[in-house]
C-alpha cells in the first residue's frame, strides 16, 4: 500500500506529470476517479484495431507500443516509461488504436475515463497545453524517426536504437549497462531490420568493443564511438 501511495504522489507532484499541472482541489477529485490496474509481463494493454475506452497512464513498469506490417513484421513506434501516456492519440482523435501496446515488466496503469477527462480534465489549460506539447513532441520524434529508419543504414539504425533506449529508461546502478532487456527480435523491430541482421550487427558492435552482450543484458563500452556510428548513419 505504502508504495502505491508513492506511486500517486509521483504521478501528481513530479513536474514531467501532466497531472502536475492540475490544482489541489482538482488532484484530490481525480484520485477518487482513477482505478489501478496491473498487468503482468508481456501482457496486452490494447490490441491494434481496438476501440480505446480510456486514457492510460504509466505509473510503473515500461511498455512498447508496436504496429504490424507488411507480412506480420512488426515494428516498434512507441515505448513509455512511468509518467507516460499509453494510447491517447486514439482517444483525442476518436479514431481506433494504430497499434498494439505490451508490457516489457510487470506494469501498473492508471485507468482514467474518456468522461471525465473530456468533462473534467481538460477544462483546465495547463493541463491541455501540456497535453498539446506532449502531443507535438512525440510527433516530432515520429517525424525524425522516419528518416532515420528510411535513410540510415543499419549499423546507425541500431546504434541510434540503442542510444534511445538509453535515453528513455537510463542506466543500471553500474552506469554503463542499459535499463532494459530486450528480446534481439524486438531490437530488431525497433531497428527495422530483421533479427538476424540486428544479431550479427550487435556481434560486430561487440566485437569493436562498442558494446558487451551478455544475454539480453547490453553494456555501452564506449558510447562516443556509438553516437558517431549513429550521426554518420
């Protein structure tokens, strides 16, 4: 119980909240409006082609959204990490979900309704101008996420790959190995390329000694040589 009281006091008083930006009277109204739902790892949150019925939060956990292609390949366009939003594009555009979004780790979800934040919400304008930026951003990293996998080759599609996960869910204690253990076929989906090219490009990685692989554990050796590898594409 304690931890989930931290959780809450996270998800209202952080400044990369949205929910930050809510008044006090108003943050004690939508605790009484938020339900906690938990999902266990590699579970389904929303389905691609499923009609979103509420606004998702992250409160713990990490999630990837991914889509479907061409022959069932599927790419990764999204991942979150607490204090993240899951799946509101859909919701504000009145439009089914683009994508399928699973958890990589044990995750718990704020569970809000499309009611009461239509009515309620978005009546305040801090609260919808962090939204609209929150919106913007994430379109401009769509924007520079189609050139890079249309124009880079794939050694800087990788290394790019890797410095994003690096940026988005950080180090372990030893500040080196990244915070996250992905699947090669879900490095691979988020590289667009096949998994067998993400294996034999992370192997030549390793043995450049760019990177240490042990399992799906992934330590950045020399993470200068990786932005370079990732800048000249």
């Amino acid at each position: 119980m304690a931890s989930h009281e931290m959780g809450m006091k996270e998800v209202f008083e952080n400044p990369k909240s949205i929910f930050s930006t809510l008044t006090l009277e108003e943050k004690e109204d939508l605790q009484k409006n938020i339900t906690l739902t938990y999902f266990k790892k590699n579970e389904f949150i929303f389905k691609e082609g499923e009609k979103p019925n509420s606004f998702l939060f992250l409160m713990d956990g990490k999630v990837i959204i991914y889509k479907e292609g061409v022959g069932g390949r599927e790419q990764i366009i999204r991942m979150t990490k607490p204090l993240g939003i899951i799946g509101y594009r859909a919701l504000l555009a009145d439009e089914l979900h683009i994508g399928s979004a699973i958890t990589l780790e044990d995750s718990t979800i704020c569970v809000i309704s499309p009611g009461y934040l239509f009515n309620k919400l978005l009546k305040n304008p801090n609260f919808s101008l962090k939204l609209l930026q929150k919106l913007a951003r994430e379109l401009g990293f769509s924007n520079g996420r189609t050139v890079t996998l249309t124009q880079k080759h794939i050694r800087g599609r990788l290394a790019e790959s890797l410095l994003l996960l690096k940026e988005k869910y950080g180090w372990e204690n030893d500040g080196a190995t990244l915070k996250v253990y992905l699947s090669r076929e879900d490095i691979a989906n988020l590289s667009n390329m096949t998994t067998s090219n993400a294996i034999r490009t992370l192997s030549t990685f390793a043995g450049e000694k760019v990177i240490a692989i042990d399992g799906r554990k992934i330590r950045i050796l020399d993470i200068h040589r990786l932005e370079k590898i990732s800048k000249l594409g």
